[in-house]
C-alpha cells in the first residue's frame, strides 16, 4: 500500500525501513510553513520507505512511505 504526501512541504519520518507498523502509526509528518501534517498508516504492515531522505521536499501526491 503506498502512503502519499497530503501536500507540498519538508517530509519527516517517523518510523525506519522493515519496522512494523499497526493501524495509526505516524509514519512521516509533512511540514509547510505552519502547517503540519501527521500521515498515519491506514493498515498494519512493515514499512518500506521509498528513495527519499529526511527533511526533503515533496510536492502533494509524491509517495514518501510504502507498507507491504
């Protein structure tokens, strides 16, 4: 299941590559300006993060966490 950002900002994860995760796990925050946005995994399963960093920009509908 792949996890996109909900807007353009800075992504910050939350979690490590291969981690369990249970339903409403934060597993990044996107930040814009003032606006922070928690993403919460929708379903439990391992996370596998994607080829981005921490504190690097995404625009909105960029994938930033994939759970398998």
């Amino acid at each position: 299941m792949k996890i996109y950002a909900p807007f353009a900002g800075v992504v910050r994860y939350c979690v490590a590559d291969g981690e369990e995760v249970t339903t409403g796990t934060e597993l990044a925050t996107v930040e814009a300006i003032k606006l922070e946005a928690p993403v919460l995994a929708p379903a439990p399963g391992t996370v596998k993060r994607t080829q981005r960093e921490d504190f690097v920009n995404v625009q909105g509908g960029d994938e930033i966490v994939e759970i398998v």
